[in-house]
C-alpha cells in the first residue's frame, strides 16, 4: 500500500468513525439508524446506508429478538430502489451560525429531506479533535452527500443547485449568474468573515463596534451593487443564491445595531424573502438546537 493511499484510508476511517458516534448520538433514533423489524423493511425509513442492499438475501430478523408482532421472521430478498440505496444528506449546523443558515434555505427551497446534527459554537465543539479530523478548519456548516464530506457553505449550495434541479436559484443567463455569485461572494467573503465568531473571540472587548464597522462598510457597498440588479428580490425577480446569503446577513446587521434605514433596497428584499416559506423554515428559531428562551 503506498503511503497516500493509506492515508486516504486512515480518512476514510476518521470520517466512518465520526458520523457513525454523531449518529449514535442523535435524539432521533429513526434518523440515527436504519432498524427493520419482523424481517420487513420500514416504509419511514427508506433512505438506508448506501451498500446495505446490495441484491443479496438479508437476513435481518426482529430486533427484539422473538417476534412480538405477529410477522414472520423468515429473511427476504430485497431489490434496491434509488429512495432505498440513497441516504439522506446530513448537515452539521449552529442554529445562528449565518453559513450554515445559507444551506438550510437551499435545502429547504429544493424541498430536500435531510438529518439535522447540531455543533455547538460556544461550547467549541467545531475545534474538537473529533470534528477537525474530517473538516480541518472547524466550521460550520459541513454536508455528508454519498458518505462524502463538503464543507464552505457556497461550495455546498452550488452543489444543491446542480445536483437537485428543482425550483433553480441561478438564472439561466450567464451574465445573471454571475451577479448572483457577485453577491453571493460580497456577503460571503467581504462581510461575514471580519464579523465571524473566530475573528470576534480575537478582537475582545470591541467586538460589537468592530461588527458594526465591516457590516455598515459591506452593506453600503452592497445596496449599491444591488441598485444596479435587483427586482422584486437580489437578482430580478427569482429568489436566487443571492437571496440565502443575503438574509442571514441582515441577522448579523441587527444583532450589530447597524441602522438599516439607510439600506431601503436590503431593506426591502429582506422584508418579501422573510415572508416565503423556505426562508421561515430555516430561521434559527426554527431550528431544533435553538434555545427554548430565544424561540
């Protein structure tokens, strides 16, 4: 074995090990682990680990070991069907964490069915030796699509957008899509960074008065690129990518007291998203690590 690919192998089992304890250790067993009791397979739980069925005879019996539901135990053969062979996507997310806020909203957009594992910020457990052995720069959000990993919020809503065509959040039109991810990367690399937990943690005392520099900076120079696309929302008339950075940034406005009278254009974008049903769904509220007390 050469030395990069056991390497890749010692990953591979990092990675294994640590979804398979994350899992473990969810509130939701249905969403934790694939149980299929009196030998029959559970129509609510459908997506399955990819391999399990893999056209062979399975001879999974009742876990409670003697039937108590009156099924025979005898083990079937089972035909595997995309919903069975494909798992449900897994998002490690802070319910206020504004990049993984950005994925919640796609996700919720294209109507994917997806696992909920929470990180705690504040509690560190981002820089856990567990979580940085399979996303090394211990941040939120990270996806698990195919047993894959991805991390970088933006990378993660481009790979939804190709690979769930459903209800599209680029346009058609080149020059379009690159406004879009115009404004995508204004929020996502010119304002969010300077005002993240990490960079906050450093400045200290000043904290609130250096997030409300960098957002008021960012966002004066944002209204005005807006100026120039925006329809009813970001970019024309569609809600695009645009729209789910945009939203969680003016979270971080007013948690910084930045004064967005002087913004009637995020303003008003920022007023008709938070009436569409995707938007209310990933609000951080919403969100099942959300303290009982900021719901």
């Amino acid at each position: 074995m050469t030395p990069t690919t056991r390497r890749e192998k010692d990953g591979q089992s990092e990675f294994s090990t640590f979804v398979n304890r994350k899992k473990a250790q969810s509130s939701s067993g249905a969403r934790s682990r694939i149980i299929i009791p009196c030998g029959r397979p559970s129509p609510k739980n459908q997506a399955v680990v990819t391999g399990l069925f893999n056209n062979i005879n399975n001879n999974t019996h009742c876990p409670v070991g003697s039937c108590q539901h009156g099924q025979s135990t005898t083990p079937l053969t089972l035909t595997p069907t995309p919903a069975m062979t494909t798992p449900k996507p897994i998002l490690y997310s802070y319910f206020r964490s504004s990049c993984s806020w950005r994925v919640r909203i796609v996700l919720a957009h294209k109507k994917i069915d997806y696992e909920y594992q929470p990180i705690h910020l504040l509690k560190k457990e981002q820089v856990s030796d567990e979580y940085t052995k399979v996303n090394p720069m211990g941040q939120v959000p990270a996806l698990i699509v195919e047993d894959k990993m991805l991390t970088q919020s933006i990378s993660i809503m481009e790979y939804l957008e190709e690979t769930y065509p459903q209800n599209p959040l680029l346009p058609k039109e080149p020059l379009l899509r690159a406004k879009v991810r115009e404004i995508c990367e204004v929020i996502g690399s010119g304002i969010q960074p300077l005002q993240n937990l990490a960079v906050l943690q450093k400045i200290g005392d000043e904290k609130m008065e250096w997030g409300h520099f960098y957002i008021n900076k960012g966002f004066c120079a944002l209204e005005q690129l807006l100026a120039g696309c925006a329809g009813k929302y970001s970019v024309g008339d569609q809600v695009t990518l645009a729209d789910c950075c945009l939203v969680p940034q003016v979270y971080n406005a007013n948690r910084f007291k930045v004064d967005l009278s002087q913004f009637p254009i995020i303003s008003r974008i920022h007023e008709a998203l938070n009436g569409l049903e995707a938007f209310k769904a990933a609000q951080p509220s919403n969100q099942p690590d959300c303290p009982e007390d900021l719901k």
